[in-house]
C-alpha cells in the first residue's frame, strides 16, 4: 500500500499529496504531428469527404461507354476471386464454413464470395468501398451489407490516424453507432487523404478520344451506307431552255424521288436533257482510324493490368512476351488480394466473436490459373536437376 506523502508549500503550510507518480509513468496521447486539423468554427466542414459526387458517376458512365473498361474490371473481379477460410478449431471451422456459404449478402445473393466480389468491383471503380456487417436484435451477424457511397462521408479522426465514418442521409452529418461493423477499404489512397483513387483515373481523357473516333465512324458511315444522290440538270444555251430550268428542273426531281421510293420493284430514271447524277461523299476517303483507337486502347489496357489477349484485343505477341504478361497479371492479382485479405478475416472473426467461439482464421486465395501450377512445378525440377548436378560434380572433385 502506497503511503500520502506531504511537502511544505511556500505559504508554510502543508500539502498532502494523495498519490505520487513518476513523470514518466504518465501516459501521453498518441497524435500524428504532420495531420491536419481544423482551426475550428465552420473549418470543421472542411474536413469532411464526401465518397459520392460527380466523379464516381463520371467513372459508372466510363463503364457504360466503353465496353472494355467494363470488361476488364469484371474480369479482375472474377480472377482474383476465390477463397477459403480455415479455423484449427473443428467446431470453428464447420461454423465459419457454414457462414461463408450462406450469409444473406443485400437480400439477393448468398455467400461472403457474392459479397467481396461487388465490394472489390467497387473498389476498382471507385477508389473506395465501403460494406456493412448487419446484425439481429440478439447480436449476430444476419447479412452483409455493401453500401452505396453516396451514403457515406469520412472524416479524420482527432488524433490525426483514425477515420470517423458518418452517414450523408441527413443535413447535417451524423457518425455512425457502431463503427465496429463498417468496413472501409481504399485503393492507392494520396498522402494525407482519405479516400483513395480509382483504377479509372486518368482514363476519361482518354475514353473521350476514343468515344470521338467512334462517333464519327458512326455517322461516316452512316452516310456512306445510306446513300445520297446530288442530282444536276445544266440547261443548254436554248431560250426555251433556260426560260424552263426550274419546271423542268423539279419534273427530274419528282421523277428521281419516285425512282429511288423503297420497294421491292426495281425503277428507272429517265430524263432529257443535259443531268448528272452523282453520290454524295463518294470522292472523299473515310480516314484510317486503326492507328489512333489502337494507341487509345494501349492506354487503358496497359490502366487495367490485363493482357490484351484477355480482352479480345487480337495484337501480335511472342510466346514470352504471353509468360510475362501472366505473371505481371499474377502479381497484380496478389496485390488485389492483399487489400481484400483483412476484410475477410475481419467479417469472420467478427462473426466467431458475437457466436461466442472466438478463434484465429486463415484465408486462403485459390491459384490464378492452372498454368501458374505448371510454370511453378517446372521451376521446382529444374532446381532439382541443377541440384543434382552440383552434386555429382562435387563427388567426382
């Protein structure tokens, strides 16, 4: 037991100290120096961050105008997905398998796969995904949920680290209840932000080039498939001639509009007089458009990180050059899942935790591909042969 301990006060008197400690046994707030902090007043408006807006809308209508950005991102999607969750604990595991099959993921789908595929969909799209792990009235987990961002606004936390998440569905914004059930994932977030960057940025310029070479193809093409006559008729030097060009003149247009009526019946032209017939834009050639929407479609596939082959896309590639577009796909993929892994294991042992069974889970990814298998298996003989070899040379010394 820890005695009060007196000093005297310079007025003379005594003063009991009640507890006495260290300096350095004080423990001190931790707080990033470098964050920054509102001033106060209406400068704490500043400090929130808004996930909905323009930009996310700018980057859904980049999918719906460009087929393959869509593509892409549905293709990465599916290649990085595919996991199991493992517990060492046999009761845990058959729980944790169970939960993993059918959780209600938005009322339409079933599975934490249906779950992290649309929370990784928006991750690509937008820079930031956001889900929700909903619970009953006795504590468990009932659904997940994945959460528009227009619902959603973050803001730095008072210690400079943290994110305070708050609901936008009202005027003025509100934190959430339970922040322990929202999850927040960013992509390649800027040094100091919050939110983090799309896979599409940058491609907008990019897609409107691309979106003006397509349209204008369109409409020369339009043109040139529905044919246009421009139908002449010169008048001779005769008076009577030139006193009737205009009856004249619109008696060939008449007699050239029934003629050129669609129908099954084919019809001739006839008419006197000096007339020349010609198609309109026939002398002008349409111009080559293979090499700018090839340099634009350079650009987003080299954005995307896939192989063009894996895009349709039918450019020439060396059997090497295939190898090595696989494995930087490969590693793309691991980074992709390195971002997922946490949430994951989050939901799961969030959900062991309220069943009362808490236990450690490990996730494991699927393989990419069989043919990563392959290129493994050859590597692992090949060092074994090398192996080998140094051996024997080193018993024959």
């Amino acid at each position: 037991m820890r005695l009060p301990c007196s000093e005297i006060s310079p007025e003379g008197g005594i003063r009991i100290k009640l507890f006495k400690r260290k300096q350095s046994d004080i423990p001190s707030a931790a707080a990033v120096q470098t964050a920054s902090r509102p001033c106060g007043g209406f400068g704490l408006l500043d400090s929130y961050t808004p996930l909905g807006g323009n930009q996310i809308r700018l980057y859904y209508a980049l999918r719906e105008a460009v087929p393959i950005i869509d593509a892409a991102i549905f293709k990465l999607v599916r290649l990085t997905g595919g996991f199991t969750v493992n517990c060492e604990d046999s009761r845990c595991d058959a729980a944790i398998k169970k939960f993993v099959e059918s959780v209600d993921v938005g009322g339409n789908q079933h599975g934490l796969d249906a779950f992290i595929s649309t929370y990784f969909e928006q991750l690509l799209t937008c820079g930031t995904a956001v889900g929700e792990m909903v619970t009953d009235s006795s504590g468990h987990i009932a659904a997940l949920y994945n959460a528009p961002l227009d619902c959603i606004e973050l803001r730095r936390s008072s210690d400079g680290v943290g994110v305070d998440i708050f609901t936008a569905n009202c005027s003025v914004p509100a934190p959430v209840s339970r922040p322990e059930l929202i999850l927040l994932s960013v992509l390649n977030p800027e040094p100091g932000k919050l939110n983090g960057n799309s896979m599409l940025k940058g491609l907008p310029f990019v897609s409107s080039i691309l979106m003006k070479i397509y349209n204008t193809i369109g409409i020369n093409w339009d043109r040139v498939g529905n044919l246009r006559f421009a139908v002449t008729y010169k008048p001779q030097n005769d008076s009577m001639d030139r006193a009737y060009a205009k009856e004249r003149a619109m008696q060939v247009a008449k007699e050239w509009s029934e003629a050129m009526q669609t129908g099954s019946a084919v019809k001739d032209f006839v008419a006197v007089g000096d007339v020349q017939i010609k198609v309109i834009g026939a002398d002008n050639q349409i111009l080559d458009s293979d090499v700018p929407v090839r340099q634009m479609l350079e650009q987003i596939v080299a954005k995307t990180g896939l192989p063009p082959f894996m895009l349709g896309l039918s450019w020439s590639s060396t059997e090497r050059m295939s190898a090595q577009q696989a494995d930087v796909l490969t590693s793309e993929i691991d980074a992709y899942r390195r971002i997922l892994t946490p949430v994951i294991s989050r939901i799961c042992s969030t959900y062991l935790h309220l069943e009362g069974m808490p236990c450690e889970v490990n996730v494991e990814w699927n393989d990419v591909t069989l043919q990563d298998e392959v290129e493994l298996s050859h590597a692992e003989l090949y060092r074994a042969q090398a192996e080998k070899i140094r051996s024997e040379i080193t018993q024959k010394e």
